[in-house]
C-alpha cells in the first residue's frame, strides 16, 4: 500500500504535506547495495550536474555584485578584487526599498482576494456539490495566457480608475489567482471526509461555520502551502504590474529592476545586487515553508489519478 | 458561497473577451477605445501577410519541445532522486529556481550569457572552445535555444516534484512481484511503471505545455524578441502591437488568433489525458 492510498483513509490530513520524496524508511535500500558501483557514480555524477547547473545562475549574480565595473567584464566566476560598492549605492540608483514595499503590498492583498474567493467556491463544489461546471470554467480559463486580458483590463481599470493603485493591481493578481488556489484547495478539501461536514450540518450547524471551524482547521497545511504559492505568484508577475502600475512610486519591485535595462550604461554587478535583492524575500518564503511548499505540490499533482485508483 | 468567484471570473476572463472583440472589430486609439468600426479588416490583415502565423508556428515549436525535453529530463531525475538518501537539502535547493521571479531569471541568464564577461563565454574561452567571444542572445541560431535553457532552468524543478509525487502514487506490490519472477529494472519501469504514470505526465506535460505557450517575462528582459523576429513569442508580440506601436485593434485580433491557436494545440493532449485515463480508470 503507498503512501497515496494511507492518506485517503486516514481522517487526519497530515501525511498529505510530508515531503514528496520518500523517506529514507520506506525507499529501497538501493544505494546500499549499489554503493560505488559505476551506476553509483554515474548517479551521483547526474545529480551533481544537475545541483551545478540550478545553483549557478544565482550564484553568478552573487558573485557579480561584488565585482567592480571593469571586472564585470573579466569573465571569471569569483571577484578578484571584492568590492561593497554595488550594495552600498543601490539604493541610490532606485529607490528599491518602496519597489520592495510596492510588491510585498500587492502581493498580501492580492492573496486576500484570492482566498475570499477561491476558499468558500471549494467548499461549495466540493462539499455541497454546488458549481461543477463553474468550477471547469475557472479552471480553463486558466489556459488562457495573461496578455489575453492585458488591453481589455487595462481600459476597463483605467476607467474604474483602478490604473496605477496599489489595490487595483491587487485585483488583478488576485482574481487571476484564484484558478490556481481553487486547483490546489480541491486536492486539500477533498481529503477532509464528507462525514464530517454532514455530521455537523445534521447538528445544524451552516456551511459557512462548517467550513471554517471543521475544514479549515484540518486543512491548516495545504491552506498554508496555497497561500504561499499565491503570494509567490503575485510578487513574481510582471506584465500586468508594468501596464497597470506604472508612476515610479508605485512600481513593483520586478519592473524596477526590468528598467534597469533600459538605461543605455548597464552596471552589471549593480544589476546583480538589485537582482539578489528582489529574490531575497522569495527565497527565504521558499526556504522557510519548504516541507509545505513540496508537499502541497506534490498532493495538487497526484490527487486526481490517485483518487481514480481503485 | 460560488458567488464572488462567478463575479471574478466573469471580470477577468468574459469581461475581456467579450471587449477584445469589440476591439478587434474596430479601430482603437489608447486614448480613445472603440472610435470606429472596421471588420474583419484586422484579421485580413494577420492572415494576409504570415507574420503573425509565423510567430504562432514559432511560439508551438517553442513550446512543445522545451516542455517534451523539461518532461523526459525531470521524470529522469525524479528517478534518481528517489534512491538517493540525504534528499532533504537537495529539495530545498531545487525550490529555489521555481521561486524567482521569471524577471529576475532573464536577468540572471543575461548576465551568465553576456558575450563580454559573461560566464559562458568566460568559460569557452578559456578552454579554448571558442577563439571569440559569442553573442549568444545575439545569434538567430542560439537565441531561441536560450530563452528555452533559462525556461528549463526555471521549471524543470516544477516537473521533478510533481514526477517525485507521481512516482510516490505507484503501488510497489506490482513492482516487488514482477522483480522477484525476474524482470529486469528497465523492463518493469518500461512495462509497469510507465503506464501507471502515464495519466500523471501527460497532466504534467499539458501544465507545461500551458505555461509555455504564455512566455512573456523571460523574452522580454533577454532578448525583446531579437534579433530580428528570431525570439518574438505570441505574448511578445502582442504586447508589442498593442503597448509599443499602440496598434490596439490589431493586437486584439492577434490576442483572438493567439486564444485559438492555444486551445488548437493544447486540444490534442487534453483528449490524449483524458483517452488515457479512461483506459486506466
């Protein structure tokens, strides 16, 4: 029996955000018994590669932001002679900081809207069985590619006023979220047994309370995992926040630095401190949510063919 | 409790499409929407000249491969993965590129690739692959392979976790029996595990897929779409149309070609999911 099919039985909804690579415990002792040999190496080699090729680019830009202007153009990966000057004048150059402050705003109240929305559409279809074809619609029109509603959302918010607002940007980032919650929110939900709820409703008690003080807290984890991938996804976007957003004390920090470029003297190793700078907050979400991060992504993935097997 | 969701959808995808008609049917300023009505003049003219159809053909031959190599490298992986002990560092690690802001991945690429000073360059030289420095971005034969190897970077960690998951749904009790009447490792995986996963990657090819076909942020920041027209993706282009040369009504008709060709070419593998799920059940 595998670890899908114990979730599904189990009414506690933990194991669905353990790591998605097994545990030492359950994986065969392959290693063990391969140790060195040449698919060992070659294993081993794969891997190693693979680490190299997704750690260099950042740590490129690392090393760059501490080079000076002329050894940005020497070609080597570590600075010869290491400098503090990128980061001490960045702020300087652009005011980052509010650039920062612009995206982590967005950003948290795009993830309310998305939640506002998407939370009780879940519960409704998934346990009062509400909405299907809503559901299928939500879910499509996330194949559409954004600058699909680029010109239309720019009028339409430009007329409503909502054109170069930090809540209007939110709006956006928010609604066009709420595929991707109501995705990863379905796997979440369903895990949690109808018995539940019905056991609640039958003591009367309303949807709306039935999802927040039953489901809710069961699902604590994968609402965690969501919520972190929304806010990810809102501080990464770009094309709507340079239409939508674009007085400079307004701008997110992904079209800030996307301006740098356009300046006819590119500082490199000043480009690259910005960069760190606006990776900085991401990877350390990323970093401190991991374990719920994977798992949260793992259960959106599979849930839908597990549930299927008999 | 459906009700706000409606009312997002209905604001961000049907207001849209419904506008974006109206636009494409008529000539439009920035400044004032809608002046006048025009016809099918728009959509004459995309049809006429191939320019667009070109992009769109570029915009398939991009997405289909990057995300057919991104499936087969990350399933490989997965594998690899799976036996491997000390794990818990190397997942950390792996989130990381999936996290960065597709902006800030141009620019890192820009910089790995810049013919002076650049990693890449650096590099090659110095082992003497190549005699001079070569523009990489600057090239009609390498460009597009670029904008793919910073996709790949970004999302190929996206397709190792989910193929790790899929990989974690497959019963072993199959697999234990089948190795125990002595079937090889490659012959189970080709014959037992390869089926069962089959609906799991097509899904994952299909997410991809999708994702693909919506590049704007990475072109935007490494090429701009050169040299020539050589890394112009559909969203590329119409935001050129519609934001740089403020061509509003032709970019809406590009915008409606682009709907249609993405469902043309995402149509084939939602059947293929769900023909293979059927037969699964």
């Amino acid at each position: 029996m595998n670890v899908a099919t114990l979730t599904r039985q189990n009414p506690t909804v933990t194991p669905a955000v353990t790591p998605a690579v097994p545990h030492p415990a359950d994986a065969p002792p392959l290693s063990k018994r391969v140790r060195a040999s040449p698919r060992w190496l070659l294993q081993r080699l794969a891997l190693g590669l693979t680490l190299l090729f997704l750690v260099l680019p950042v740590a490129f830009l690392l090393a760059t932001s501490f080079k000076s202007r002329d050894e940005v153009l020497s070609g080597y990966f570590f600075p010869l002679a290491p400098t503090w000057l990128n980061w001490r004048t960045l702020l300087s150059v652009a005011p980052l900081h509010l650039n920062l402050l612009n995206s982590l705003l967005v950003a948290l109240l795009a993830l309310f809207i998305t939640l506002a929305i998407a939370v009780p559409a879940v519960y409704a279809v998934v346990k009062l069985r509400h909405g299907q074809r809503l559901a299928g619609w939500l879910l499509s029109s996330y194949l559409s590619p954004p600058v699909v509603a680029l010109l239309p959302l720019f009028f339409v918010w430009r007329q409503a006023g909502l054109t170069n607002s930090t809540f209007g940007l939110a709006l956006v980032d928010g609604l066009s979220n709420v595929p991707v919650a109501f995705w990863l929110l379905r796997g979440f939900f369903k895990q949690v047994p109808l018995a539940l709820d019905e056991a609640a409703w039958l003591e009367g008690v309303g949807p709306w309370k039935t999802l927040w003080r039953v489901n809710l807290p069961l699902i604590w984890p994968g609402l965690t995992a969501t919520a972190i991938i929304c806010l990810i996804l809102s501080y990464n976007e770009f094309l709507f926040a340079s239409v939508l957003n674009s007085r400079p004390d307004l701008r997110t920090i992904t079209v800030a630095i996307s301006l740098f470029e356009g300046e006819r003297v590119v500082n490199f190793g000043q480009m690259a401190a910005a960069s760190l700078l606006g990776i900085a907050p991401v990877y350390a979400l990323a970093l401190w949510f991991q374990k719920h991060l994977i798992g949260g992504l793992g259960a959106a993935a599979t849930l839908e063919h597990t549930r299927r097997q008999p | 409790m459906l009700g706000p969701a409606a009312l997002g959808l209905a604001l961000v995808a049907g207001l849209p499409l419904v506008y974006t008609l109206a636009l494409a049917l008529s000539q439009s300023t920035l400044g004032r929407p809608l002046a006048a009505w025009v016809g099918l003049a728009q959509f004459r003219h995309l049809l006429g000249d191939g320019v667009f159809l070109e992009t769109l053909l570029r915009t398939g031959l991009y997405a289909v491969p990057s995300s057919l190599v991104q499936l087969a490298l990350g399933l490989g992986l997965a594998l690899l993965l799976q036996g491997v002990r000390q794990g818990r560092w190397l997942r950390s690690l792996i989130l990381l590129p999936l996290m960065t802001p597709p902006v800030l991945v141009g620019v890192a690429w820009k910089l790995l690739l810049a013919p002076a000073g650049g990693l890449f360059n650096g590099w090659l030289l110095h082992l003497g692959v190549l005699d001079a420095p070569l523009s990489v971005l600057g090239s009609d034969t390498w460009a597009l392979p670029a904008v793919m190897l910073a996709d790949t970077w970004q999302w190929l960690p996206f397709v190792v976790i989910l193929c790790l998951a899929a990989l974690q749904t497959l019963p072993s009790d199959v697999h234990e029996a089948a190795r125990l009447e002595g079937a090889s490792e490659l012959n189970v995986f080709v014959h037992i595990s390869l089926p069962q996963l089959a609906p799991s990657l097509l899904g994952i090819f299909l997410l991809r897929e999708v994702m693909a076909l919506k590049t704007f942020d990475v072109v935007y920041i490494l090429t701009a779409g050169g040299p020539g027209r050589s890394t112009t993706l559909a969203s590329y282009e119409i935001w050129k149309t519609g934001l740089h040369n403020f061509d509003i009504g032709l970019a809406a008709a590009q915008t409606l070609l682009f709907s249609l060709f993405v469902g043309l070419v995402t149509w084939p593998v939602l059947k293929a999911l769900q023909w293979v799920e059927r037969r699964t059940g």
